[in-house]
C-alpha cells in the first residue's frame, strides 16, 4: 500500500521532532514526512550531512546539532523548540547506537553511550517536549526485537531495549484513550550502515535469520502507524511471536539458539555476497 494514499491527521502545516535521521531509517522517515507535508526538524550531529541526504519537499526541513550524550544539549534544544509556540504532532525517537561485547569486556564508555543514546535521552526529551505536544499528538519509539528478546552478545543495548519499551508502556498509561497516542516499533535487523558496523564488530549471526528488512519498507510503516492509535508494531510479526513465546518459555531461547545460529551464518553469508555484489557494480 502507498504511504502517500493516507490522509494526514491534522491539517499543514503539521511540525514532526525526530532524532536520528542520517541513518537509512530516519532518512527515509523524513523524505516521506516531508512529502506528506510536514515540516520536519531533525536532532542530529551531523546536520549538513542531514541537509544534503534529505531535501525539503511539500514540507519544510530543519536539522539542528543535538549530541544526546549530552544532557546539557537536550535541554537546551527542547527549551529552543517549546519556544517557538508550534505544537508538536509527532515525535519520533529513532538514534540508535549498538556495540556488540562480552559482558566480560564492558567498558564505561560504551555502557554510557548505548544508555544515553537508547534510553536516557527518549525518556528526558520527551519528559521536556511533552508540554508542547499536541493534545492529539503521537510519540513514536523505534525500539528492536532485542527490546523484548535477550540478545547474546549484546546484553547493554538489550537492556536499554528493554528499558525503553518499560517506558513508553507506563507513558502510555499516563494518557486516556483518544488522546497522546504511544507507539513502539520493534525491528529486527534492517538493512543499514549500523548493522553492517554492527556485523564487522562481531554482531549476533541471529540478525540474518530472516532477511534484512529495508530500510523504505520500515520507514513506510512507521508512517502508516503514526497516522493510527497508539500500538506496539513488531517487523516481521513473527519476530514478536517468537520473541514473546521465549520471554514465557526462557528455555525456548536456549534450546533453538544452536539452530537459529546456523541458519543465521547462511544468511550472513548471503548478505555479505549481496554487499560485495552491489559494491562491485558502483564501481563499473
């Protein structure tokens, strides 16, 4: 189904805060946003790459430098936004940042920047920007499967998965049906430079169970679900059965990991073939 067939909820021009846009997912949020007619303005440290990825459109684009390891930078970006007196329709958390390790070989750095980036940041940001959310806005969380299953390998940005669904789940109790919606997306692996940065650092084999999703098939869907009640969206849906099944079952996990793990290097290894194919033609 063609995003651009939905109606927009409210009329242009409608504002969208977003995090996260110079990877392949929140790009494309953007463009289709933008091409909706929203005015979007993205939180980012790389606000020229973002002007150059990612065009205004129908609707008017914004990127400002925000570091969410920073706390002091939060505040000050959401007092700049309160400020401008224009409520916000749609927020949407989508940095995400993943360093695969040992629990043996944490290091503070890397505990300190998975949670800020994945937990610390969604949760104060919107906290500060809830003042200026539209009655009928939408909070929008681009969470993973990891959120709901352990993932071996990666037990710090597991946790902050976790966390964050904790959040928008009691958030959303904080709310009468019909009003602030909360949404959750839980992906599997999504074919973007952070999981190809993921898998040369020796990233979970399970990501290649299934194929890569594409990063315009997800960010379709985060739109359609924007325009929705607030819900919990899992991509692909079995991902989420599964998922739930060995939260009630924990030795369900354990005793399918040894096969998942070979149907995974066999997917692996047809990513990387695929990669190396379509760098081989760039070059020609």
């Amino acid at each position: 189904m063609n995003p651009f067939s939905f109606r927009k909820r409210i009329t242009a021009p409608s504002f969208a805060v977003m995090t996260g846009g110079t990877g392949g997912i929140g790009c494309e949020i953007a463009k289709l946003l933008l091409e909706l007619g929203w005015d979007v303005l993205l939180l980012t440290r790389q606000p020229d790459k973002a002007k150059e990825q990612i065009p205004s459109r129908n609707g008017q684009f914004e990127a400002v430098f925000c570091d969410l390891t920073k706390l002091s930078d939060l505040q000050s970006i959401s007092t700049a936004i309160l400020s401008r007196n224009q409520p916000i329709e749609l927020l949407i958390h989508c940095a995400g940042k993943i360093q695969p390790e040992a629990t043996t070989g944490v290091t503070q750095s890397s505990l300190e920047e998975q949670m800020a980036i994945n937990l610390t940041s969604p949760i104060l940001m919107t906290s500060q920007l809830l003042p200026g959310l539209s009655p009928e806005g939408h909070v929008m969380f681009v969470n993973s499967i990891a959120g709901v299953m352990p993932l071996q390998g990666s037990s710090v940005y597991s946790a902050t998965k976790f966390g964050l669904r904790g959040f928008a789940r009691s958030l959303a109790l904080e709310f009468r049906p019909g009003t602030l919606r909360i949404s959750s997306i839980f992906l599997a692996a999504v074919d973007t430079r952070m999981l190809e940065q993921e898998t040369r650092d020796g990233g979970s084999v399970l990501n290649f169970v299934n194929q890569p999703l594409s990063a315009q098939h997800v960010a379709r869907m985060i739109v359609r679900t924007s325009q929705g009640p607030g819900r919990e969206i899992f991509m692909p849906r079995i991902d989420g059965i599964f998922a739930h099944a060995c939260l009630i079952l924990p030795w369900l996990l354990r005793l399918t990991t040894p096969v998942l793990e070979k149907v995974g290097q066999i997917g692996l290894q047809r990513f990387l073939k695929q990669k190396a194919s379509c760098a081989a033609s760039h070059k020609k």
